[in-house]
C-alpha cells in the first residue's frame, strides 16, 4: 500500500517521542542513556523494524531467539546486530536482517528511523531503522541465531499492557509486555515498538480492519 509507506515515511521525518514511548516499555530499574562513565564502553548496534501491509494489516517482521543462545535466549527481537567499523546503521540493519532471516537488501524500501536508545545490561546503543516490503517477505532463517519468525498486527501494540514476572541476569522483575500468539514481546523490543506505535497510531486506525473500524483501546 504506497499510500501508507509515504504516509509513514512522512511521520518519521518529523519530531519522534523517544523517551516518552520507551518508558511505556522500560523495565524496572532500567535507564536510557549511558553513565559518563560507560561511555567509552557502549557498544553501537542497528536492528531492523521491517514492515509490510496484508489483509488490510500494517504488519511488522519480528523474530524469536533459539534457548540456545548465550544473550537473549528466548527472546522476541528484530533482526540486527553490533554495526562492524566503517558501517552505517541502515548497512547493519539490512546486513544482520538478510545473514538472519535471508531478506535481500534489494526487496527492502528504507523508510526512516526511531529514536536510538541504550540498553544499560548489554551495553548496547540500538539505532532503529524502518524499512518497508512489498509482501510478506519469504524467508530463510539461520538457525544458529533465529528460531521463527513473528508477523505482529502493529494495531495490537495498542490494546492494554500485560506484564509478567522474569527471572533476568540481573534478577527476578516485573515488567510490561505485549503477548501476541503464545509469546511475550519485552524489553527493547517493546520499546522500540511503543515508540512507533505512538507515531504511526493515526495513521492505522484508518485502515479497516475485521470485524473493525477502529482499534479497540
């Protein structure tokens, strides 16, 4: 749907809520910036918010991390990673989205950015870039690093917040979520998500959905 992509690429030029929305999402105890002191140590990552529209749906690409690994075992996430010397972040993004799922960088239209964040237990800086498809895209996963893949309704993001007790590497928490078909949507995930949800909401509930005018709040 053309109409929406440039809608949506539209809105992501413009001033984004960052903190704002992250906070919806933001586990407890948990900070967005960098102490002065872990400057010198954050480590710059990309990961790839990948849209596309079905059934009257704006639907995003997330993926589950396999129990096997050793950070964020279990995990829904997006595709991404750490950005490697003389990388950009939309390089990363569409490097990590194809070595992790197989999208070719060539069926992917790049349509903007959200607000970057850090993630205080992993040390990581996430920059997150949008990029839309055509269809919903055929895959093939490397399993080594994705399990499966989950299309999410964005329009879900806004029915009410669960949360849910967690037993983290830094303890037991109680944290918000979103769950979605059997699995749990957390951290920096979710925030990533609350952020683009709060700029694109307008915009979806336009398009008729089910059994719907409206999203349900």
């Amino acid at each position: 749907m053309m109409i929406l992509q440039e809608k949506i690429k539209h809105i992501l030029q413009t001033d984004l809520p960052g903190a704002g929305s992250h906070r919806k999402m933001l586990p407890p105890g948990r900070v967005l910036t960098a102490a002065p002191s872990h400057k010198n140590r954050v480590k710059k990552s990309s990961v790839l918010l990948l849209l596309f529209h079905e059934k009257n749906e704006l639907m995003a690409c997330l993926i589950k991390r396999p129990k096997h690994m050793k950070h964020h075992a279990g995990q829904i996430a997006l595709p991404g990673g750490r950005m490697e010397d003389g990388e950009t972040a939309e390089e990363t993004a569409l490097r990590e989205t194809f070595e992790e799922i197989g999208v070719d960088r060539t069926k992917i239209t790049i349509i903007g950015q959200l607000s970057k964040f850090y993630v205080e237990v992993s040390r990581f800086e996430i920059q997150p870039i949008v990029g839309w498809l055509d269809q919903r895209p055929t895959v093939k996963l490397c399993c080594d690093e994705v399990e499966k893949v989950l299309y999410f309704p964005v329009r879900k993001f806004g029915l009410p917040h669960d949360t849910i007790e967690l037993h983290t590497i830094t303890g037991k928490l109680e944290v918000p979520c979103v769950k979605y078909d059997g699995e749990i949507i957390w951290g920096a995930t979710a925030m990533i998500l609350s952020e683009f949800y709060d700029v694109v909401k307008d915009s979806i509930e336009t398009i008729p959905s089910p059994g719907h005018s409206r999203i349900q709040k």
